[in-house]
C-alpha cells in the first residue's frame, strides 16, 4: 500500500470531519466501489465491459427482446461473477457508518447487491436489481429463487414464467428503460434531505443518476467525491480525492468514529 500524501491526508481529514459533523449524509455509489471485489466497470478503458460489447446489442431492451438467447449469453458470466463476489472493506465500512448512524441511506448504480450483503439496510438501488424477474406476459414479479437462479446461469436454459410461461426478465434496468419509478422517487427524497452527498466510485456521466449531485448542491448540501479518476463535479465538492476506495474509505470510517470516542 502507498503511504497518502500529506495533500490526501487533509482532504482524507476533512473527509472525516464533514461526515462526522452531517446531521443527514447520503451515499451515492457507482461501479467503482465494486471493482475490488472482481466485478469490472462498464466504462474503463482496457477493462470496462462497454469495451468488449456495444451496450445497444446486449443490453438494451429492444436487444433483449428481439434477441434473448444473446442476451442471457452476455449477462450468464456477468451474473456469476456477481455470485462469486464479496463484499471489500469500502463496502464494511460504509455498513459500519450506517450502524454508527453518521451514514443515513446509500443510494446505488450497482445489482450487485454488496452492499445489503456487507450489512447496510437502506440501500436505493436505482439501476434495479437480478434478485427478482418480471414477466413479459402476465407481468408478474418473482423473486429469484435458487431453482430459478440456476435455470438463469444454465448455457442452454432461458428463465420462463411459471405462471403464463412467458420470458421471464431480469429487473435490471436496460437501455432504453426507465428507472424503476418508486426507487428515483426514494432517491429524489433522499437527495433533497441530505446535507453531505458521499459520492463513491462513480465517474457521474450516467444519466440520470448524475443529476442527483447537482440536486443536493441546489439544496445547499455539501459534496465529497472519492474515485480513482477525476470527475466533472470535483471543482465543486468540499473533498475531492482520486485512489483506491477499499484503502480511502476504511481509513475516513476510522477517523469518523475514532472522533466518536
């Protein structure tokens, strides 16, 4: 691990401090905080899914609808790769904040579910989630059961709907898809609530989701931004800080509850 510069130690302190002294902090997260745990980004160059597919024919509802038997052969190791993931320490700690009460809410880009998994309990997952299936016909909703789990992960199988037998779709959010309309609803309130916006790896170019800072700052919230590149909005925040957020988020946990004592 490389020792932070005397530069990211302040802003790291300050970091601290700003959760510490927040009367309502949200999250927001993005891919990026989910990398240390093996799931690629949609968007980094060399590594980024986006990279190797175009969005359009894998995974957008017009592709998945016309062609399911290629979508499902994109999204079967993506989905494994999520059930073989764990959660990394950015995830812990951000579970920990919560418990401690300095972290209110944590509103999502990823299905991959971490953060449930490492503990948090208000998770606003925006981008939907593979934990449940809907039905193109009858439109009811399943949840995602082992059997039905594994019909989705089988090479040959596509998930029908034990009611209608109809196609069961994963309710992740497509392209050419709205945002689950209950969930941006829930994260538009959390947003104008706030007064600490901790934006976690999320180059905030995904729209609409990268609305939701300039929302907090017109409510007078404050920002931080922490992610391994720059962002547009860096100008803008109280603490901007580029590097590893299973090292950077650990180290701001500790400070805010060390201050506690």
């Amino acid at each position: 691990m490389v020792l932070p510069s005397a530069e990211k130690i302040n802003q790291i302190d300050l970091a601290s401090q700003l959760i510490f002294d927040a009367k309502y902090c949200v999250a927001l997260t993005g891919a990026g905080i989910s990398t240390p745990s093996g799931i690629p980004d949609f968007r980094s160059p060399g590594s980024g899914i986006w990279t190797r597919y175009s969005p359009m024919e894998v995974a957008s509802l017009s592709a998945f609808r016309s062609n399911p038997d290629r979508f499902f052969n994109w999204l079967r190791p993506f989905i494994k790769n999520l059930f073989q993931a764990a959660p990394n320490p950015a995830h812990l700690s951000l579970a920990k904040l919560e418990e401690q009460n300095y972290l209110q809410s944590i509103i999502t880009q990823n299905i991959d579910s971490l953060h449930q998994r490492a503990g948090s309990n208000s998770v606003i997952e925006v981008h939907g989630t593979y934990q449940t299936l809907s039905c193109l016909g009858c439109f009811q909703q399943i949840e995602a059961t082992v059997e039905l789990i594994n019909t989705l992960l089988d090479n040959s199988d596509i998930p029908a709907c034990p009611e209608c037998g109809n196609l069961l779709k994963p309710d992740i959010i497509l392209y050419e898809e709205q945002l689950p309309a209950e969930k941006w609803k829930q994260a538009r309130e959390e947003i104008s609530k706030c007064d600490l916006l901790l934006i976690l790896g999320s180059s905030l170019t995904v729209t609409p989701v990268c609305d939701l800072p300039y929302s907090a700052l017109g409510s007078g919230a404050k920002l931080i931004i922490i992610n391994r590149t720059c962002t547009h909005l860096d100008d803008l925040a109280e603490v901007s800080i580029q590097g590893d957020l299973e090292e950077l988020v650990p180290i701001i946990e500790n400070k805010v509850l060390d201050e506690k004592k």
